[in-house]
C-alpha cells in the first residue's frame, strides 16, 4: 500500500497506513489503554474509536491481538513511541528482518517474539480488509494532511536543521497519529525521521487538526522537537555511560514519564536547541518559551544554550557533542 501524503521543501505530510494499523490493534488491546492511562483517553476523537470498535471488536482475539498483550506484559517499556517506531520500520509489505538497537535490544531484552508478532501483521490487515478501511477514509485523512501543511509551510525547520546539525541527509515526515491523545512521538528509521503528532484538547471532532494549537506555531515546534531527537538520542546512546553520571530522576522528570537519565538528557538538549531556534526566527515567543522551560525544571537547559555557541566551531553536531556536552555532563558530576 502507499499513504496518502503530500510533500514540501523536504518534508512530507501523511497520514501512514502503517500507522492506522497499528490504532487499530491499540483500540482493541484493553491491556495498552491499561498501559498508557490518559495518552489513549478518548477526547474529540471518540468518534476514531467508536468506529474502530463497532467495526473489528470482533478481532480483538485475533492472534496478533493475542501477541501484542503478551509483548506489552513482558516489556514494559513497549509503549508511547516503540509501537509507533516499530510501525514504522514495516516495509510496504508490512515486513520487517530486522529491528535496530533501541527497539530490539533496550525496549525488548532481544526478545523473538515481537518477529512472530510482526509476521502475523499482513495476515491481519487482510482478515480485517484493512485496504477498504483506510481508503474509505480519504476524505478525513487528507483533511488531516492539509492542515499539517498550513501549519508547517512559513518557518524555517529545513535550513535550521541543516545548519545546526550540519546534516542534510534525512528525509523528514510529518505524521498524523489520531488515535492518540495529547502526545507526540519522534520515530528515527534509517535516514527517515518523523514527527509523530497526536491531538490535543484543543482538536475538534470537525478536523482534529485544524483547531490543534494553543498558539500559531505549536505544532511546526512540536516537530522540530521530534526531530531534533533523532540527530541527539543516538549520540546520547552512543558517547553517555549513564553509570559515571551524578543525575537524579526527580518526581518532576517522572511526571512527564522520563524515568532514566538518557531520556533526561535528551529532553534538556533537545528542549535548548528548539528555544534556539526560537532565539532566532521567534524572538516574540522565546522569552515565554524560556521562562516555562526553566518552570517545568528542565535544569539543564541553561547552561545547555549557552555552549550553542561554540557550534559553529565543529564540522558537525557529533563533533560537538562529543566535546562540549560530553564535558558538560562531566562538570555535572
């Protein structure tokens, strides 16, 4: 199957199929809403699982139903982006041989299960006519589609991405995820990277997107933060030994469901570098971007931004990394 999309400057807007699979087998699988508490709380999106449940609540024994309980009750961190992730990284058969580190090897103990599990995917999506399903709502979904593009067209993510990382080698994604209520997840596969947006309290039963913003811009900086997670958190992974660090996971990272220190250390690079390019492009909004970062205590922020400026000393962000936070962290210790 192909999705429906449409694309500019680099950046393509869709609604996956891959990921309507998965919302599907999310809505039926009572253990993950169990899991995920209020990320799959129906809000003005009740009408997606009213019309996922009437129309295959008879599946929900169906064995890849049955394999997907027993994952998440084995591997508790199955959840909240992996699924999304592991979606993504299905070929246009709905295959995959095999996943890459952080699915296979930190979200599943290199468990073979999630393999039998992804076999019965195709299987699944022809005994529920899946095909009939996501083309029956074209109409809906390329709604969807149009307002993503509205509200990512006037900004500057492309050239500040390139110039920042220093890294023009991605192809980026803007995907739709409405099953999933007031959360957003970056998923990294290959060289494709994609910001993964759910709804908001804001959504309307009308267009789920349409209504989507606080302020002019949330969304377009939702996205640069997702993918600004796919150039930090493998370098993260790669240079950070958590073990030689002095940080502290705190009740106010855990209320956000940060309950390591990788993750703690993304989220605080990952948060200085969008309030950088608000420094840049939205001077207007950066003051009270600053100021609830630093209320959420995000403690690392601060001193975070001030190294940007040594950035443009290093052929990449790697470089950079490497040197300047590695030595940050240190001094943190």
């Amino acid at each position: 199957m192909e999705s429906f999309a449409k694309k500019k400057n680099n950046i393509t807007f869709t609604v996956d199929y891959r990921t309507e699979i998965l919302s599907i087998i999310l809505i039926l699988s009572d253990k993950y809403k169990d899991l995920v508490g209020n990320k799959m709380i129906p809000l003005n999106n009740k009408y997606i699982y009213d019309r996922i449940n009437n129309k295959f609540d008879k599946y929900k024994n169906h064995k890849t139903i049955q394999l997907f309980n027993q994952i998440i009750s084995k591997h508790k961190y199955f959840n909240y982006d992996a699924p999304v992730t592991l979606f993504l990284s299905l070929d246009s058969d709905l295959k995959c041989n095999k996943l890459n580190n952080y699915l296979y090897d930190e979200i599943l103990d290199k468990d073979n299960q999630i393999y039998e599990f992804i076999d019965t995917i195709y299987d699944f999506a022809v005994d529920i006519n899946f095909d009939e399903y996501y083309k029956s709502n074209k109409k809906e979904y390329m709604s969807f589609i149009d307002e993503l593009y509205k509200k990512h067209i006037d900004n500057n993510i492309i050239t500040f991405l390139n110039s920042f990382f220093k890294d023009n080698s991605k192809e980026l994604f803007v995907n739709a995820i409405p099953f999933n209520s007031m959360s957003n997840y970056s998923s990294y596969i290959d060289n494709k990277v994609y910001s993964n947006i759910g709804i908001t309290q804001f959504s309307k039963e009308e267009n789920l997107y349409k209504d989507w913003e606080w302020h002019v811009g949330d969304m377009m900086l939702v996205s640069l933060h997702e993918f600004c997670h796919s150039y930090v958190n493998p370098l993260t992974e790669k240079y950070v030994n958590e073990n030689n660090l002095n940080i502290i996971v705190d009740e106010s990272m855990k209320k956000f469901g940060y309950d390591d220190i990788s993750t703690i250390i993304n989220e605080n690079i990952v948060r200085a570098i969008v309030l950088y390019y608000e420094k840049i492009y939205l001077k207007e909004r950066y003051e009270e971007s600053y100021n609830r970062e630093i209320s959420l205590e995000f403690k690392y922020v601060e001193q975070i931004l001030k190294l940007f400026k040594k950035n443009n000393k290093y052929l990449n962000f790697e470089a950079f990394y490497k040197n300047e936070i590695i030595k940050f962290l240190d001094n943190i210790n």
